[in-house]
C-alpha cells in the first residue's frame, strides 16, 4: 500500500453538502504512515459539522473494504481550522468561493 492509492480512495469520498471530494475541498491534512499504520488527518470545516460520522464511515469503508487496508487511523483535527482557501484553486471557482 502506498500514500497515493490512499489518497485515491479519499477521492472517491464526496461532502454531501458541497457536492466535491474531500481531497480538493482541502479536508485531508495528512497521509502518513507511522510504523505498519497508516494515519489520516483530516479536519471538517466546522468544529460542530454533523458530517463527522458520515466522513468517518466513508472513509472506513474506502480503506478497509475497498483497498483492503487492515491497519488505519482516521484523525480529526481543527488546528489549523479550514478556511475556504484551502480548496484547490480550480474546484473553488467552479464553487464560486
């Protein structure tokens, strides 16, 4: 396994608010391996988001079922908190942020 098929599963994963990936809304930190597991960071672009658990099921289910990755952590994080800069540049015109 490796951190690009990783983040090409993370792709696959749309905020059902915004109609746009995680990746390119800038919600995934971090793919790092620490020891034989992987650790994603990732924050919500909001502290009280009620998609938390959505995110976290989808992304569960796109490593483990469909990458076969036994060893994985999903962290959240608000430091630094989002801001709609952190989108990539062609997918905030196209939201019109």
């Amino acid at each position: 396994m490796d951190r690009g098929r990783i983040a090409q599963a993370l792709y696959k994963i749309q905020d059902p608010e915004l109609g746009a990936d995680i990746v390119n809304l800038g919600l995934i930190y971090d793919i790092a391996k620490t020891g034989s597991i992987w650790v994603i960071t990732m924050t919500l672009t909001y502290p009280g988001c009620p998609l938390i658990d959505v995110f976290r099921e989808q992304i569960e289910r796109a490593l483990a079922k469909d990458l076969g990755l036994k060893k994985f952590e999903l962290k959240f994080t608000f430091s630094p908190p989002w801001i709609p800069a952190m989108i990539d540049p062609d997918l905030r015109i196209a939201l019109s942020v």
